[in-house]
C-alpha cells in the first residue's frame, strides 16, 4: 500500500485538486465528477448526472466515459489524484485480484454501491428466428472449444435438430465488457457445466475449466461490437438471421425495434428479471474513491441523486433499471449517504 499518496491527497483543497503522482503522469485540478466504465450502466449514470446538473447548478456536471467495466476498473485502481477516476461503474462486482490492485496503488478506501439490476438480454429483429434458447445451447453454439472438442456447428440446427437451419450469427459484448463476464458467468459456464465430465475438469484444473467453459469462438460466428450496445441493436434490426447480446436495459429502450428470447423458456422482462427467475439477472454497481469525496465539488451530492432515482417507479426504472430488492436498496442507500468501505473479505 502508499498511505502517502492518500495522505498526500487528502490534504489537499477542494478547489484545487492536484495529483500526488502514482497512478497519473502529472498534476492538475479538477473542478467536476469524473465516472469511468461500463456501457450497461452508463445510460443510468448520464440521466442521474443530467438530474444532478439541473437540481444542483452550483456544481458543474459530471463527466460520463463508457470504457467498459473491466477498463474503467482498471482506470479507478491506478492512483488517487486529480488524473485518475472518482467512480467506476460495473455491470459485475469488483473482483479480488482487481481490488487487490487498487490498494497496491494506494486506493484504499472504495465504496461499493449496488444501484439496481439488469439482465443480459438476447434478442433479435421483430421478423427473428424465434429462438427458444438455453444456457447449454448458447454454449455449443459460442464457445471457441465447446467441452473441450472442436468447434463444428455452423448452423443453430446444427447445434439442435429444433432449431432453424440458418447460420449461426451472434453480435455481442467485447472481453473487457461487464456483460461478456456476466455472459460467462450466468450463461456459458453454466451450459458448459450441464456435461458431467466438466465437473471432473475443473477438480483437475480450474484454468483449462475457465477455458473451455468461457472461450468465445473467433471465427466469424461471434462478432465482438466493442462497447457500443446501441450498435448491436442497429445490426440485429436490419438482419433477421442475427442474434444480440446486451444489457435489458437497452431491450426495453428498443422495444419498438427489437424482441426479447427466452432463455429456458423465461422472457427477459422486468418482473422476471427483478425475482431472478431470468437466468440471466445481474446487479450493477458502482465503485466510489473515499479519497477523493471531500476534494471534487458535488461527488457527495453526486451519490445522492443516485439514491432518489433508483426507486421502485423512480426516473431510472423508466429507462430500464430494475431495482434492487428492498433490505438491499437500503443496504446500498446506506453506502452512498455514509461512505462504508469495502474490504478484502467481502470479495473473497
């Protein structure tokens, strides 16, 4: 840890916010909030910066950057200072080994706020394929090596005699994306460990486990679309043969252009998605530098809005966001008004 760097920072005015060096190349101020990270959550963080701008005019509005979770993360961990990032959003939790990473750098004190849940949606034009999908067939159908054999399906019939016989085609999210974790995590690992003989694997040799379950094929059948979900919307509604992958936030946006499949019969809808019987229902956060809440003007005021638009029927269930049940709202509502810090043991 460098507790200098944070002693460093936090002795410094709030009207004229300097980096200590560490994670930046330099020094400067800042007068604004400065959010990194995932395009999932990103379109919740402009409408709760855009409330922020209007409710509070003292303060100038913050700066949103969609880096993806993985980037923005890694942007957060590298150093305090005005050069480095006051928040992270994610569309997956904060991992060990990243956290790890933020206290080598001397980010010490991170406030983890779970501001509601999403899901990862699969979806397709209005005039799709009708898929009826399952984990186990997004998984013989993405992945690179599916149970550690060659990749021969081509085609969705291919992968099961009942589905079309139309070439598999799949837009989604790129490897530093929170939605391609969750994808791993909620869908292909879970596909890939319907065959028995992986258990046997992953006892024998987790990393060729994480391998085989959540290496995405690279020719041509999964086409990464960087962070641009919107992009995948604009791709799936010109071409019937097409699958996308993305948060449901952006399914509910598009509704008139796009339709939802289901994944083992459920529909990614809101309810299904709020009671977690959509396998595909994640929570969103996001990760808040303690050292920096007295230096940046507003980033105190900047949390707050988050907690009066996350609400049942509030502003950002409008736009897509499923809140977070109750005891976790206010488990969460908690951590943005009272600053309580994330530790090493709640990650492990």
């Amino acid at each position: 840890m460098k507790p200098v760097k944070t002693a460093c920072f936090l002795a410094i005015s709030s009207l004229a916010l300097a980096a200590c060096g560490g994670g930046g190349s330099g020094s400067g101020s800042r007068d604004s909030v400065r959010v990194v990270g995932s395009s999932t959550v990103f379109p919740f963080a402009k409408a709760v910066a855009e409330e922020f701008a209007r409710s509070n005019s003292e303060f100038k509005s913050p700066l949103i950057e969609s880096t993806g979770s993985g980037g923005g993360i890694k942007l957060f961990c590298s150093g305090v200072g005005a050069d480095t990032p006051d928040i992270a959003n994610a569309s997956r939790r904060m991992k060990l080994s990243e956290f790890e990473g933020c206290l080598e750098n001397g980010v010490t004190d991170v406030i983890e706020i779970q501001v509601g849940l999403d899901g990862i949606a699969f979806a397709e034009s209005k005039e799709g394929l009708e898929l009826n999908l399952t984990p186990k067939i997004v998984y013989e159908a993405l992945a690179a090596n599916p149970y550690g054999g060659e990749q021969t399906n081509q085609k969705w019939s291919d992968v099961d005699p009942s589905l079309p016989d139309q070439e598999i085609l799949v837009y989604g999210p790129p490897s530093t994306s929170g939605t391609r974790d969750a994808l791993k995590e909620l869908v292909l690992e879970v596909g890939c460990d319907s065959n028995p003989e992986m258990a046997a694997i992953e006892e024998e040799d987790k990393d060729r486990h994480q391998q085989i379950c959540t290496e995405v094929r690279s020719d041509g059948k999964y086409v990464d679309q960087g962070e641009q979900d919107n992009l995948i919307v604009q791709k799936i509604e010109s071409n019937p043969r097409a699958i996308g992958v993305f948060g449901y936030s952006y399914l509910e946006e598009n509704s008139d252009k796009v339709k939802g499949l289901p994944m083992n019969g459920v529909q990614p809808t809101y309810e299904n998605i709020s009671n977690f019987s959509y396998p595909g229902a994640r929570p969103l956060y996001l990760y808040a530098k303690k050292a920096h809440l007295d230096a940046i003007p507003g980033f105190q005021e900047f949390l707050l809005q988050w907690t009066q638009m996350w609400g049942n029927g509030g502003p950002l269930s409008k736009i897509g966001l499923v809140p977070s049940p109750g005891e976790e709202m206010e488990k969460n509502r908690i951590a943005a008004t009272e600053f309580t810090t994330l530790t090493v043991d709640d990650l492990k």
